[in-house]
C-alpha cells in the first residue's frame, strides 16, 4: 500500500501519459478556441479523438483539467484600484464559465482570432522541509501546467491588429 505522499510506478505512468494527454489535447485545440471552444474532455478508448464540452455519464471519458484549476492574469498594464494585480479564477466552474465569457465577449469586438502558443511548462514543486512535517504533506503527484500564449485579432471598428 503506498501513502499520498509517493505514487506507484503504475500510478505515476499514469499520471504522467494523462498529462502527456492533456498537453497533446491542448496543444491541438487552443489554436482554434475561438472556433471551436475550449474542450474538456478526451475520449481515451479513441485517442486522439475529442469530445467537445459535452457532459456524459461514461466514466471512460475524462476531464482533462482538474477540478482545483486555477487560471491567473496579469495585465501588461496595472488595472486601477480596487483591482488586484493579478486576476484569479479558481475552480472548474469558474473556469469553463470564463472561457465562454472571453470567447463571445472577443469575437464580438475582433474578427479572424486566432491563439499562439508560445510556452507549455510542467512543474513540479520541489519538497521542502516545512513540506515533510507531519501535517504538511504533499502529495508527489502534484503537478502544475502553466501555458503560455497570444491571443491576435483584428479589431471591428477600426480594423486595427491587436494582440494580447
């Protein structure tokens, strides 16, 4: 039996082919987000097939973000108080919420949108000793994805390239 803390081979290629997964369905379908939608899901018994946005109740297919996902966004330019520096959504909900949000919301002031990936990074926070205490595990399996990339457009009123 293996504790939180460590992950079995088994269970550690399988997180890490799942992540693969992931990175392979994003790096697939960001590029046309605003086409198509953000999706969610992947269908692992049809690999590279993809499921789009769809709730089913076949427990083969899988989300692919996790239900504690975070997304954060600092402007170039600081937004004026109240705001925070760096704006976050946490949750799923919020976050699938959100990405409707932006993609009526841009299609309607920009035309021929388009996502560039720029970075995908897999990191892995490192163990410290105040992580060890009794307490303060963490699991080993904790991962974070972070991506990078540039949304372009052209603007509808002026006809004016922007880029973010």
């Amino acid at each position: 039996m293996h504790s939180d803390t460590t992950c079995s081979f088994l269970s550690c290629t399988r997180l890490w082919h799942f992540l693969g997964r992931a990175i392979y369905v994003l790096q697939q379908t960001l590029p046309d987000f605003f086409r198509i939608g953000l999706v969610s899901n992947v269908d692992p018994t049809r690999v590279p097939d993809l499921v789009y946005n769809i709730l089913s109740e076949q427990t083969e297919i899988e989300n692919i973000y996790s239900p504690k996902i975070r997304l954060s966004y600092t402007p170039p330019v600081a937004l004026p108080s109240p705001f925070p520096r760096t704006l976050w959504i946490e949750g799923l909900p919020l976050y699938l919420a959100s990405s409707v949000f932006i993609r009526h919301t841009m299609k309607t002031l920009y035309s021929d949108l388009r996502v560039e990936l720029r970075k995908v990074v897999v990191q892995i926070p490192p163990l410290t000793p105040k992580s060890n205490e009794a307490g303060h595990s963490r699991s080993t399996r904790e991962k974070s994805l972070f991506i990078g990339l540039t949304v372009l457009g052209t603007t509808r009123v002026s006809g004016g390239l922007g880029e973010w």
